[in-house]
C-alpha cells in the first residue's frame, strides 16, 4: 500500500545567533582555559555556517548549567517548537489535529516524561485516543527513521492519518567543563530545530504526489565511540569522533547500494539524493563517496549555512527545500547517526497534472 506525504513544514525558535558572535562568545568561555582554543576556532570558520538557533538567548551559556535547568529548558523549548512545526504542517496538508491518528516524536536532546507530545496535548487539540510513538536515541539518524517508522504505521492502516514531528535542542548541550575537542567542535555546528510531516495511504489531490517507500537501516558493529552521547551530572556531553568525514568516503557508498537494492534501484535512477548535512566535510565526503557533482548538494549547504546542524529534522528542512525548488522523479533520503547507523528513505515526486 502506497504511503503519501501530505504535508511538511520547518520550524526554528526564536534566538538567532549568528557564527561570528557565537565564535566570540566560545572564546571568552573557552580562551582562557582551552590552550588548544585558538588552533580549534578555525572550525567557526570553515564549518559553513552563517548562523543557528537556540531555544536560549547567547547569554545563557556563560553561566554554568546542570540537568534540572538544561532539562527545563528543552521541555519548554521543545513544546513551543512541536507546536509551530505541527501546526504548520497540518495547516500544509489540509488537516485538523483532531483528524491524526497517531503521533511519531522523535528527539535525542532532552528527557520529557510524559512525553512532548503529551505535554502539548490540550494546546494542540488531539483526540484523546490517539496513538503515541516516541523515539529516543536516535540522533541525526532521527529525521529519516522517525519518516521510515510514520511512513510503517501509515502503511499498516489504510486511510489512517499519521503525524511525524521531529525536534532537537542541540545547544542544550553545549559544555565548556570537559574542555574536550568534541565540544569546540559541536558549539562551531550545532543549533535547535524542529519540522513536521504529515503521511496517509490517501493519495492527495490537486497536488504532487510524494511517495514514500520502505526504510532502510545499516548498521556498523564496534562503532558506538564514533557518536553519541556523555551523560554524567551535568547532562548530556557530546560524542563526535573525527573519524566521521573518513567513514563516510569509506563506508557511505557501500551502504547506499545496500539501500538502493532493498528497494529494487540502482545508482542511475536516483534523480536527486536528499542528505543530512552533518557539516561542510561531511558533505564534501558524500559527494566523493557517491561520485556526485561537487557542489550538487546545493539545498544541504544552504540548510547548513541558513541553521547548522540541527541533528535529527535538518534532512527534512533540506527535503522541503528540494520540494519547493521543484524537483521531481526518483530521491533516496540518507543520515547518518549514532550507531553507528545510517537510514535511508525513498521518495518519489510525480507532478501534478497541469
């Protein structure tokens, strides 16, 4: 049974923070007591970002933080965020909130029991009988699998009405205590961001018809220090090995073809890859990796310069930007994520008829 995307929508809070002023802000935090600050900047420089979000204004981070109030922070963060890309994205597909069926959250960044989209419940006016499906975990692998795991339960009932929101507090996590390489490097890449989708077997009407196919996952033993998380008394540190770019130019290809089979394609059909863009190298190595056109993830190095690295829902800002630049035919979504793990999802545009 087919499985159709209805709708789809982004959503940012409300604190920009341009690279520059982050950069200055890490190095009175970090200057004077990282030695190898100075030599680790550059990465403020060359990770192609202009600017990022935050749940929390620049000034926060100067101050020390633990779990309670870093928590606290992605509770209240987060809900206002699921309800702008929620919203949007019903509002996108033609929906009311009381016509969903069942609910996928996925999100990495901070712990909510009950979980986020039973904290908004009442404001965003669901049934009370529906479905809940929260993931964790999952990191920048959560975009393509949080859609994988919507785009099953959608398949699984016809005409049921399933809603995917994904969100990420990833400035939450910024830590100036470690002082460990991983940490200059995620406050040069990391911002918060959310994005919604909306998925039925229902072909809609007087629009592109986007198709969702089967998910698929790879993942590589022994490589659970390539990414992650650090939880210790003060939340969550991060892990994010340097190894990355060189694990994708060795191993990406190989998987996409295992992805690419799965789903009876090959290479040359693919018209468009769509892919998180976890930073500038890491862009540059899938281009390598795939033999693509350097520079032909255009809409990656946007996202990435428009909002950095999001984690799990910056594939989906990049997948609207390739639906509103028009692109049709054959697309394979592709992120990978701790694991370590990489997921995969196909997509087809048929455009409406003139």
């Amino acid at each position: 049974m087919p499985v159709f995307l209805h709708g789809l929508s982004t959503a940012l809070p409300s604190h920009c923070l341009t690279q520059t002023e982050v950069r200055e802000r890490a190095a009175i935090i970090f200057g004077g007591k990282y030695p190898q600050f100075d030599r680790l900047s550059k990465s403020f420089a060359t990770a192609g970002i202009d600017r990022r979000y935050s749940v929390v204004p620049i000034d926060w981070f100067s101050d020390e933080h633990g779990w309670v109030d870093r928590n606290v922070a992605f509770i209240e963060g987060a809900k206002a965020m699921f309800l702008d890309a929620a919203q949007a994205a019903l509002k996108d597909a033609g929906w009311d909130s009381a016509d969903v069926d069942c609910v996928v959250t996925v999100s990495s960044t901070g712990i909510a029991t009950p979980t986020l989209e039973a904290q908004v419940f009442s404001d965003m006016g669901f049934r009370d009988d529906i479905m809940r499906v929260p993931l964790f975990g999952l990191g920048c692998a959560g975009g393509v699998t949080g859609l994988s795991v919507a785009r099953s339960l959608a398949n699984g009932q016809a005409g049921a009405k399933v809603l995917l929101v994904v969100i990420e507090t990833c400035s939450l996590s910024f830590r100036a205590d470690r002082l460990q390489k991983a940490d200059i490097i995620a406050t040069a890449l990391f911002g918060d961001g959310s994005a919604a989708a909306c998925l039925s077997s229902q072909k809609p009407e007087g629009r592109d018809a986007i198709s969702l196919g089967q998910g698929f996952q790879k993942m590589w033993p022994d490589t659970l220090e390539i990414m992650g998380w650090d939880v210790d008394e003060a939340g969550f540190g991060v892990v994010f090995d340097r190894s990355i770019p060189k694990f994708v130019t060795d191993e990406f290809a190989t998987a996409t073809q295992s992805a690419l089979t799965a789903s009876a394609l090959s290479h040359e059909q693919i018209d468009r890859y769509v892919c998180h863009p976890g930073g500038a190298k890491v862009v540059e190595a899938i281009e390598g990796a795939m033999h693509l056109e350097q520079g032909s993830l255009d809409a990656e190095r946007e996202t990435l310069r428009e909002a950095g690295n999001m984690s799990a829902p910056t594939v989906l800002f990049v997948l609207k930007k390739v639906l509103e630049a028009g692109h049709t035919g054959q697309m394979m979504t592709c992120a990978l994520g701790p694991g370590f793990t990489a997921s995969y999802l196909p997509v087809h545009v048929t455009a409406k008829a003139a």
